[in-house]
C-alpha cells in the first residue's frame, strides 16, 4: 500500500504535446524569414492560446533532401537543454514542414544590439550571453551534434533574460553510422551564412548560362565582393587579408576593390568632390591660421 502510493505521490513529469494540425495554430505576424523558411507568430488554440514560433520551411527550394530535414528535425526534437531552443513538434503542410518552437520574446541578439545597442553591448552582458551560448555548444558537443552557424541571429532571447541558441537548419551528426555499423566522423558537407560562399554552392537556380565562367562554374555572389571591397577601405586589409575570409584570388580582389571605388566616384563626384566654395575656403584658411600655419587650405599632413 506505501509502495503504490508513493508511485502515485511523486509521476513522471510528461511532455505537452502539441497538436499536428495547421488549423490548430492561428499566425498573428511574420517576424522572421531566410533563404528558404519564414519564421511566424502565431497561437496555439487548443493550449489556452499559448503564443509559438512557428518555422516553415519550404521544401521546394531548401536544399536540403526531406528525410534529411524530418530526420534532423526530430533528432533535434529530443534534445533537451536551457540554452537549445527544441521545438515543441513539426509536421508537414503541403510542401513545406512546419517546426512548432516556444516564442522568444525579446527576439535575436541581433535585432537586440541593432536597435537598442548600436555602439554594442557592455561587458557584463557580453559575457552573461557568451557563458549561455558556450553552456548550449558544450551540450550540443557531447550529443554528437555540431551547430556550424552561430551568430547573433541565431542566439534568441526572451523578456526573462533566457538565452536560448537557434536555427539548426544547417546543424549536423558529427557520426554517422557505416555499413559496418562503425560509427565515421562526418563533416564534409558546406554549411554557414553565404556571405562568403560561391553559387556553386548555394543550392541556387538560375537560367542556363547565367553567371557562368568560360568552363561552366558559377562564380562569385555580389555581396562577397561588395564585401571584399569594403573590408579593404574600413580597415585597411591587404588583399592577401581578405582573401583568408573571401575564398577569392588576390587579381580578384583588387580588380572589385577598383571597380568599387570607380562606381563611388562616378556616382558621388558631381555631389560631393566638387570645388571649394568662399565659405569652404574662409573656414579652411582660419583652421590653418589657428594651427599655426597662415594661408594654407590643407595638407595631406595637418588634416587627419
């Protein structure tokens, strides 16, 4: 009789189950959207009105294989930490898969320090986050998982201060088990944010003939060169710098440094490299005079 009753004192706690029907979650707004999927917020009628996150994913242009997403998705499913932002179900809507996850109010890290941090985070925060993202990674490692893409996008926070890492849309198995039953390591698929990566490897379709070289290779995306470009004028980074993160060859590099720069002068010169007006020079000829230096209008020297 004590036995039984404290079996019925102390029952295993149980996991919520959340329905498997669209028409059981009413979408209230889109926050978020990717390559491929469109994160939603959205209420769970039949849980009180419980506010998600809903993720849909669209089949037709991921990538990805459908039983590799299904499969990870329930993989992921299962894992079960503070920091892991698991999803509550997922299930199939016409072509795309729907992944059901808790709502994380106060949004990404990213939209955090955009808005209201734009001179970045203080130190105390910065390492409250970074000691939560190395908890979520330090769990993921030891279930065998690898997350390859984290960024502040992808780390969420709610209105309670909960860090929880996101978007395992390109997470992986670090084994994978052979047809011996051996278990191999497996990291050669690409993964990551393409900014940095080539057409070829973006899974995109484009018209027979559209960006590519003289032997049939796609090339290079717009933003890696913009991005080439740029990193050269803000910080001063020699082409041989840049390349370590770009993937491009140095005659490359300099060549959309140059048209860069050739487009920002045509487009600007009318505008803003024009002569000097009276105003420009009385002003000019007073900062030299209080320098120490009457009559001059600038030097390469005195004007940093």
């Amino acid at each position: 009789m004590s036995t039984s009753s404290s079996h019925q004192e102390n029952p295993e706690p149980k996991k919520v189950q959340f329905p498997l029907d669209s028409t059981a979650y009413q979408i209230l707004d889109e926050i978020g959207f990717g390559v491929s999927a469109v994160v939603y917020k959205a209420i769970c009628l039949p849980m009180n009105n419980t506010i998600v996150a809903i993720k849909s994913i669209d089949l037709d242009q991921s990538g990805a294989d459908f039983d590799n997403i299904l499969s990870e998705t329930k993989t992921l499913s299962l894992l079960s930490h503070p920091n892991i932002l698991s999803a509550h179900c997922s299930f199939t809507v016409d072509r795309h898969l729907w992944v059901v996850m808790p709502f994380m109010s106060a949004g990404s890290l990213q939209s955090i320090i955009s808005s209201a941090f734009p001179d970045g985070l203080l130190e105390p925060c910065i390492a409250f986050v970074l000691r939560e993202t190395l908890n979520a990674m330090s769990y993921l490692h030891d279930q065998g998982h690898l997350h390859r893409d984290i960024k502040a996008g992808n780390i969420l926070i709610d209105f309670s201060g909960s860090v929880k890492v996101a978007d395992f849309g390109v997470s992986a198995s670090v084994y994978e088990a052979n047809l011996s039953g051996e278990s191999s390591i497996r990291l050669n698929d690409v993964a990551g944010t393409p900014f940095y990566k080539t057409l070829s490897t973006l899974n995109v379709k484009l018209e027979k003939g559209v960006g590519e070289d003289a032997v049939g290779v796609l090339g290079l995306i717009p933003e890696q060169k913009l991005t080439t470009a740029l990193r050269m004028l803000a910080y001063g980074a020699s082409a041989e710098q840049v390349d370590e993160i770009a993937r491009m060859r140095k005659s490359t590099i300099l060549e959309c440094f140059v048209r860069f720069c050739d487009a920002v002068e045509n487009l600007y010169t009318r505008e803003y490299l024009r002569k000097p007006t009276p105003r420009d020079l009385q002003r000019l000829l007073q900062k030299g005079e209080d320098r120490g230096f009457p009559g001059m209008i600038g030097s390469i020297d005195c004007m940093h």
